[in-house]
C-alpha cells in the first residue's frame, strides 16, 4: 500500500458555490463565526486552533478571530488585520487581498464589522468564541447551545443540516484524503503491534504515520486493550500476548474533513479461537449492514440489520438462547452491543451534532428509549453522497451483564456458561466510512486489512 499524498485543497470554486447555494436558501443576513483558540491551561499556552466547522464549510481556511457574513445578495470574509506583533510569535499572516484571491470572497476586517438587523446565527462551541460571536451579532450566544434555538436561528441550522448532508464533489475528494490517511495509520498500527509494549507506543506510531504527510486527528484516539470501555481515552496500559488491540483512530485533513475506523486485532498475531468466533459475528454484522446501505434506505434500519446479525451469531455460539429475530425485537443485542451501528460523516466526526439531533434525526423522528436504540446517532433516510460509519461491536460490559435492571426478563436467554468460555474478549469493534452512492455504498476504507486472516498476516508485518 502507498502512503497517503499531502492534502490538496479543495479548488476556490467549492467555496464560492456553497456560499451561493446558501445565500439562495436565506432571506436574513446569517453569521458563521470561525471562533478562537482556547487556552490549555493559561493564556499563552492555548490548544492548536481549528475553526468552527459551519464556518470551515464555507471558507476552508482555519482563521482565528474571524466571521462570514452572508447575506441573499453576497457573502463577506471579516478577519484580523495582518498584526506585526503577533507576526513575531506566528509568522506572516495573509492579506486581505490574498484571502480575497484564495477564498473568493470580499475580505474586509473585522474591526469594521457591523451586525445587519436580525442576523442569524448558530453557536460556537466554547465559551469565548461564543463571547466573540456575542459581541458581534450583539445578542447572548450560548456555547453549545446549537441544540436549542429559537425560530429563527433554526431556519440557520436547517439550511446548513440541508447542504451539508449531501456532499458535494469537493467535500468527497476531502473525505477520499482523509480515508487514505487513516488507512496508512492503521497499517502502522497493526505493524506496530507486539506483546509487552505499551498501547502508547502503538498510538505514536498511528498518529505519525499521518502527521508526517500533513493530517491531524480527527478526535482523541482510542487505542486500548479494554475494548469493553466504548471510548477509553487512557494509553499506559501493556500489551499481552492473549489481548485483543481495539483501535480507534481517524485522520483529519486541513479543511477539517474526517476519517473514522475502528479495527481490533489479536496482539500476538493470532486470534484465539473464542476471538476468532466473536470477531467474526462482528464482522458478519458489518456486512450486512454495509450491504443495507443504500439510497432511501432508513438509517435505523441499518441498524436494526446489524443488531439481528449481532444476536444471529450469538445464538449460533450458544451466548444467547431463543429465536434471534424475537430477541432482537425484545432489546437483547444490547447486552452486548449498546451503541448505535454510526452516525454521519464529514467536517465533524460526528457531522453537525453541535445541532443535536435536528441534524441526525429527520423531522418527525425523535430518539427512541429503548436499550441499544437510544444512542442511536443517525435516523434519517439515506440519500446520494452522505457519508456515514458503519461500526458494530461486541462488548463484555460489567456495568450491562452484572446487573439485573439491565439484563432484564432476557436472563433466562443468557447462558452465562458459554458467555465464560469467552472470558479473552473484552471487546471488539470494526468500523469504516461508507460513502452512498446512486446504486448503493462505497467504502472509502476498504483498503484496511479486515477479515481474519488478512489482519493476523497484518500484525508485525511491515507497511
């Protein structure tokens, strides 16, 4: 496999029509702000700055401390003044004219920005770029808040959920670069792996095979060997021979587009033959539920395939006892499977949700109650050019198996027998990125080694 090539950025025109087909879906001025970099712990020491992702969509540039104004008739750039002082700390910052050239857009300052009456807006996510964004509109913006907006910011949040939904050819050449990215880090993980090291030193070595050609992450990886903890964020513990590796590790391009994959793989090179049987429920599971997507498809529904698939393979290995479609019905795939099977795919790893479920659940739709549905992230009829993950799991959760509120009328079904002759899986996860296409779905990180065998002949192997 070849390594990923540096990022190429989306052409200028990507820009100019999204601010088009957004101008055409306005009849108030609306603001997107890019936001600020906030502090690690003083103000000198701030984390690595990356704009907010509605402004990202429409710019493409990370600009600290600017806005977007756009209006039914034009759009605006509002940014910093090049500043000689902060250029001794930072380097040379752009002029107006050359963001004007690589934006496509007026560029004016921001000093001389002034709100038009009655101009929408959706919020930051931090406390000072919501502060920022305050002043600006001159009106209380709450960080976060994207979940709860009146009337009219709303009308803001749905145009942009409409847009960015469906993506264009722009954002699919972001996302094609992304996945190539991730695909290079988890060969290098898997390459990586050996007993008696730390799960750190497989982490490094995944983010660095993508920062060395010009990616970040595009969230906090998880790498760990207590795959049961769904997002375990801690990396000081050692690899066995007997452990199951679960890596979570997406890259990021400099646009901000994601890539998100899961793979877990037997440290020592070889599955057990209790792993291999779990890890092949879990695969089965994400066929089947990458075989459902497709165009007008309900998202649900592919997650209630991948739940059945789940509960299916069970019953087979004797974990579960009944009629598989009948447990499945009664909640029992998420005993071992709590999570929904994805969500979108795009700018954000999990595209939109600062707007809550106004972006992953169509109108009318709201999140169910019930165990292994209510953290469903995505309920939405599937649709040409969305993007989303597909990620079945299997997981040995304390806090679900050893309590009876939990498990429910389900325990006479639970043969916890069987369940202890798989006591070496604490948990197993195998997630892509799944492109809809007009026939079906593409998976943009198909190259990454899946089945059985190939991940075994991956473990130790160089890249």
């Amino acid at each position: 496999m070849s390594p990923p090539s540096w990022p190429s950025p989306s052409p200028t025109d990507t820009f100019v029509q999204r601010r088009r087909r957004l101008q055409a879906r306005l009849d108030r001025p609306a603001l997107l702000v890019s936001g600020l970099s906030r502090p690690r712990n003083f103000a000198g020491n701030r984390y690595p700055f990356r704009a907010e992702s509605h402004f990202l969509y429409f710019v493409g540039r990370s600009l600290e401390g600017a806005a977007l104004l756009v209006e039914p008739a034009r759009s605006v750039l509002f940014a910093p003044e090049p500043d000689p002082e902060e250029e001794l700390w930072s380097g040379a910052m752009p002029s107006f004219a050359e963001l004007a050239d690589a934006c496509g857009v007026e560029v004016r300052s921001i000093d001389d920005f002034e709100a038009p009456p009655e101009t929408l807006t959706v919020p930051a996510q931090d406390a000072e770029s919501a502060a920022f964004q305050s002043d600006l509109v001159g009106r209380d913006i709450f960080a976060g808040g994207g979940a709860e907006l009146d009337e009219a910011d709303a009308r803001l949040a749905d145009a942009l959920i409409e847009l960015r939904l469906v993506h264009d050819a722009g954002a699919i050449a972001q996302l094609r670069q992304a996945a190539a990215a991730t695909a290079w880090a988890h060969r290098a993980g898997l390459a990586a792996t050996r007993a008696g090291i730390r799960e750190a030193a497989v982490r490094a070595q995944m983010e660095a095979a993508f920062v060395a050609f010009g990616y970040t992450a595009s969230y906090n990886p998880i790498v760990t060997v207590h795959g049961e903890v769904l997002h375990a964020h801690r990396h000081d513990g050692e690899l066995a021979a007997g452990d199951l590796l679960l890596a979570d590790v997406g890259a990021e391009t400099p646009e901000g587009w994601a890539g998100d994959v899961t793979r877990t793989w037997p440290v020592s090179g070889k599955f057990s033959a209790t792993q291999r049987a779990l890890y092949e429920v879990v695969l089965e599971a994400q066929s089947a539920a990458i075989a459902a997507v497709r165009p007008s498809v309900r998202y649900a529904e592919v997650h209630h395939v991948a739940a059945l698939s789940v509960v299916r393979g069970l019953v087979e290995l004797g974990i579960l006892k009944g009629d598989p479609a009948e447990l499945t019905a009664r909640g029992a795939a998420a005993l071992f499977f709590p999570h929904g099977v994805g969500h979108l795919l795009g700018l954000d790893v999990h595209d939109m949700e600062d707007l809550g479920d106004r972006a992953g659940y169509a109108p009318g739709r709201s999140r169910s109650t019930r165990p292994g549905e209510r953290y469903l992230r995505l309920d939405r009829d599937l649709a040409p050019g969305m993007a989303v993950t597909i990620e079945p799991g299997y997981y040995r959760i304390a806090r679900i198996l050893e309590r009876a509120e939990e498990v429910g009328d389900l325990e006479p079904h639970l043969d916890r027998r069987v369940l202890a002759q798989f006591d070496d899986v604490r948990g197993i996860r195998i997630e892509d990125d799944v492109l809809v296409t007009k026939d079906g779905a593409e998976v943009l990180t198909a190259s990454i080694p899946k089945t059985a065998a190939d991940v075994e002949a991956a473990v130790g192997a160089a890249t």
